[in-house]
C-alpha cells in the first residue's frame, strides 16, 4: 500500500477519493458561509454606525465579542 492510496488519492481508484471530495466540498461550503457571514456582519456595522466614531465602537465590540466567544482569550481550563 502506498501514500497515495492511504491519504485517499486517485491511484487504482482507490475508494477514499470520495471522502476527500465531501471533504472539499464541506469546507468550500463553510467557507462561503463565513464569507457571507463576515459580510453581513460589516454591512450591519455600517447601518448602525452612521458616523466613523459609532462605527469604530461597534467594529470594536463586535471584534471583543468574536474574540471571547471564539476561544482566543477565554480558554476551557479558565473556567
């Protein structure tokens, strides 16, 4: 057995090439997802912060929030 047919490659048709394309596929799919995410989350700052000192607070609050709900500052061992 060689690399390729352990990591799913394409030699001899081997049958783990199709989990590799769900794979692709699901992460292509989260990609876009945050994508679109990302993107409704700017056009929100915008509408509520109509002038750049409102904007800047809730770019701010919206980037702590991220940040603490994400795991990069609050770890599972902290709590």
């Amino acid at each position: 057995m060689t690399n390729l047919d352990t990591y799913g490659g394409a030699a001899k048709g081997s049958p783990g090439f199709l989990l590799v394309c769900c794979r692709l596929f699901k992460q292509y799919i989260l990609l876009v997802l945050m994508n679109q995410m990302a993107s409704a989350l700017f056009k929100m700052v915008a509408a509520l912060g109509r002038n750049m000192i409102v904007a800047n607070t809730f770019g701010a609050f919206a980037m702590l929030v991220f940040f603490a709900l994400g795991g990069v500052v609050l770890s599972r061992g902290m709590c």
